[in-house]
C-alpha cells in the first residue's frame, strides 16, 4: 500500500509534463537553447547545444520519494521476521 500514492503522483507528474509540452508545441514556445563555442586540442572550434532543463527537480524529487517508500516497504516487511527470530532465540 506504499507504493500505490508513490505510483500515482508519478502519474500525474508525467500527465502534467505531457500536458505542459504539448501546449509549448502547439503554441511554438520552444525552450531555448543555449550555444556555447568550444576549442579542440587542433586549434578547430566546434559548437555544442547546451540546454536548459526545464524541471530539475521533479525527477529528483520523485526518486527520493521511490527510494524511500521501497526502504520503508522493506523494513516493514523485514521487521515481523526479525521480531519472530529475535523471540525465538532467546
């Protein structure tokens, strides 16, 4: 039962990422992009793309949350199996 408002909010965070992207594509609110010119050990130059993430900390923020609801999910488990083996030693 830990897991099931873990599963859900990681669908409505994924509703709500999809939702927000497509309305940036049918309005044509792109992010933007930054370039940044960097050199190479022959003297060349070369562009590279970097680009803005537009939610940094969603997906952290969800992860934690997973990490700790297994965590829980397995000391809750765990704990009856210990308590029956602690009382049975001694």
């Amino acid at each position: 039962m830990i897991l099931l408002p873990v599963a859900v909010l990681f669908i409505v965070y994924a509703l709500r990422t999809y939702l927000s992207r497509s309305e940036k594509i049918k309005t044509r609110d792109a992010e933007r992009y930054i370039f940044a010119i960097i050199g190479f050990i022959d003297g060349s130059y070369g562009m590279i793309q970097l680009f803005r993430w537009p939610d940094p900390f969603g997906p952290v923020l969800l992860t934690m949350l997973l990490i700790f609801a297994l965590a829980a999910e397995f000391v809750l488990k765990v704990s009856p199996f210990c308590l029956r083996v602690m009382t049975i030693s001694h």
